[in-house]
C-alpha cells in the first residue's frame, strides 16, 4: 500500500483565502527583470520587490491575515507582538486598519528612527514596550503579557496564519509572470515566507525548484533539516538582521521538510557586494535579508538554473548609516580590502620603506593606527590596505615577506580581526 504524504498545517487554499483578504489591503509589488543578474547565470532574473510593500517589507501580509481572522472578544482583548523592525510595522499596519488595540515590545537596542517608523503606521491603535537587552528577552516578556492579560500573540512566523499570508507572495508571482519558472530563491529567517511560498508553489508548479537563502552566520532552517527537528543555534551572527533567527517555527519546518529542494547558507559579505549592485545597479534599497536571495546567485546554488529564476526581496528598512561597514564586508569578502600589523622600528625611513618598497602604486593605505596610542615604540600598527585586483593580494604578501619588517596579515575570520575593526 503506498504511503501517504503527510497532512501540512497549511493548504494552497489557506494561501488563496489569505489572497481575498490582502487584495484590498496590501501592494500587488512588482516582478522585476534583472539585466545584470540575467547576464549573471544566463537565464532570466526577475525580482519580486517585496521592498516595496506597505511597511516595506513582505510581514505585513503575515500580519494582517492572522489579525483580520480573530473573534470579536479576541478583538477586544487586543494583540500583542514582539519584534525591532518589518514585523512589528505589519502588526502596527493591521491594528490601525482593523480598529484593534495593539501592545509592540522592543528590545532597548531598536533604533529611535525605527521606534518612530513603527509608531507612525500605528498611531493611536499601538503602544510600544521598550524592554530586554537581547531580542529573546524582549519576546519571553511579551508573550508573559499575553499570557497575563489574554491579549492575542502574533508571533513572527510559528504560526498557520503567518504561513498563510507570507504565501500569497507566490501567489502573486504565479499570476504576473506567465511563462515557466525553474528557480524560485526565498530568503530564509524563521521560515514563515518560505514555507507559505513552497505551499502554494507546489500546488500551482509542482516541478519548481525551491531553494531557500540562509545567512551563513544564522542557519536555523539548515540546522533543522540536519537535525530531523527545529534546534536552536548556539551562536548568531546578526548582521542580517531580518534573518538573524535562533530556531526556525514548527509550523515552517513542517512544510519546509516536505516541500523545499534545498536551503542553502550564503556569507555575510556575499550579501554585503549584493546590497551594493542592487543599489548601484538596479537602484534597490534593499535590507541585508532582502539580498539574500540574489546574492546564492553569486556562485551558491546547488545547480545551475535551467530556466527562468524568481528571487524575493524581502524588505527595504535598511538605514542609511550601515552603509559604510556594508561596504567594509564587501571589500574584505572580495578579497580587495585587507588588514595587517606592522611593526615599524622607532628610526628614520622605516615608514618610508614601507610606502615605497612593500607598496605599490594602486595598493593605497585606508586605514592606519598605532595599537596602542599611548606607547608607539613597543606596539605595531594596524594598517588597512586596498588592492586594486583580488589576485593582486600574492604580489603584496611576497614584498612583505622580502622586507625587514615584522608583518602580520590578520585573517577575516580571526578574532583579533574583529576586535581591532
């Protein structure tokens, strides 16, 4: 007797229902062709601008469909979310559409402006709760007052409903673009967004391959798929903020282990040189997990597509200021940016040296600063050095180990490289 697929807590016909509701209320965003991506894997690349969304990111559908289903009485007793940016602007959204009392608490860490962001959507309908250090305190103390008073949790993504919303996005993506697709990329936090997309992918291009995005440094979804079970990661690298997820849903895992090919992890940097092209290129203001999909174009995929690829992007709350240390793990990711210590003897020329024997015309020095400030003559420099060419870096180490002068090159990954930066 054949064995029978499991039953998933979430249908295609939860997705269809979530596209009713939405439809008046959220952006049908655009599918995007890439030029430079298409170029890039020679099929073609489109983007589905989720960074264009109400709220700027795709949460806001999650949200809204779970808070439009409550009762009256749960109505009544309001909701209440924990989250530092895209989710609780989608909470926010809803409770203001809907007329219902919303609680949104914040780790103390959230910026002012995305405190101001949130507020604005919400206006009266929500009140902000700044607590706990880290996110999972901030969480713990939410959903102890939701527990306290009875108002309604709207978790970030372990939840049907959440599924359900997040996957309207493929929805929209199967009614824009008619022709067959090969490839859809999906970022991966907690996992709501790829599993709604794989639910109703499935149902509408059962033969699609999908593969989600992870941040090397924060690969919940892949920990759990290895481990046969959602599992909490020992450590997260947050720069990926919108991603920077500890332990992926049960209800995402669910789906997930059923329907997606692959999830694959993608280095910080990697995004870091995608967010840069999108911007430059295609003009995309996109967050660090809204590049997350574009960048596993950039040499990770498991296979080459064979046909068209759909990438999402995800969100656009990127704040202005990151951009320099964007641009910092950009570099040092392309091998074009490098660090070293250099002791330099206290006696004339030794500087001089350096610049005209070790260094080259296009090798130029960004950063340059004495480790200890106070006693230059027994501590070395930190020098920074850009290269012109990636495959410059043999020629530069080769001068270094000709010189008289005692150079240590500092590995990205060290941890004296990320004290000193």
């Amino acid at each position: 007797m054949p064995s029978r697929a499991p039953a998933l807590p979430v249908t295609a016909d939860d997705v269809a229902a979530a596209a009713r509701t939405l439809a008046p209320i959220v952006r049908e965003t655009a599918l995007e062709l890439s030029a430079r991506l298409s170029a890039a894997v020679q099929q073609p690349v489109y983007l589905k601008r989720e960074d264009l969304q109400v709220g700027r990111s795709y949460k806001v559908r999650g949200a809204y469909t779970l808070i439009s289903s409550l009762t009256p009485a749960e109505r009544e007793l309001g909701v209440v979310c924990a989250s530092a940016g895209n989710h609780a602007q989608g909470v926010a959204f809803a409770c203001r559409q809907l007329r219902i009392r919303g609680r949104v608490f914040l780790p103390s860490t959230t910026p002012r402006q995305k405190r101001a962001r949130i507020q604005d959507i919400g206006g009266r309908w929500v009140e902000q709760v700044i607590t706990g250090a880290i996110f999972d305190e901030t969480s713990t103390a939410a959903q102890a007052y939701a527990a306290e008073t009875g108002a309604v949790w709207v978790p970030p993504f372990d939840d049907p409903r959440i599924v359900a919303g997040q996957g309207t996005v493929a929805h929209e993506v199967c009614e824009q673009l008619h022709e067959p697709i090969d490839t859809v990329l999906v970022p991966v936090g907690g996992g709501g967004l790829i599993a709604g997309v794989a639910v109703w992918l499935r149902h509408r291009l059962p033969d699609v391959h999908i593969i989600g995005v992870e941040p090397a440094g924060a690969g919940s979804m892949r920990a759990a798929l290895d481990a046969g079970a959602p599992v909490a990661l020992a450590t997260v690298n947050a720069f990926v903020d919108g991603a920077a997820v500890r332990k992926v849903g049960d209800v995402p895992f669910a789906i997930a282990r059923e329907l997606v090919d692959d999830v694959i992890t993608v280095p910080e940097g990697a995004v870091c040189s995608e967010m840069l092209d999108l911007y430059q290129t295609e003009g995309i203001i996109a967050e660090p997990a809204g590049a997350l999909a574009a960048a596993a174009l950039r040499g990770y995929l498991p296979r080459a597509p064979q046909g068209p690829v759909v990438c999402i992007v995800s969100g656009g709350n990127n704040d202005v200021s990151r951009y320099a240390d964007i641009l910092e793990r950009s570099l040092v990711h392309e091998g074009l940016r490098h660090y070293f210590l250099v002791t330099f003897p206290q006696q004339p020329g030794a500087l001089r040296h350096f610049l005209d024997e070790v260094l080259t015309e296009d090798e130029d020095i960004v950063l340059f600063e004495y480790v200890k400030k106070n006693n230059r003559e027994t501590g070395p420099a930190l020098v920074g050095i850009d290269l012109p060419r990636a495959d410059a870096l043999p020629g530069l180490l080769a001068r270094m180990a000709a010189s008289p002068l005692p150079i240590e090159k500092l590995a990205p990954d060290s941890p004296v490289f990320e004290f000193l930066l």
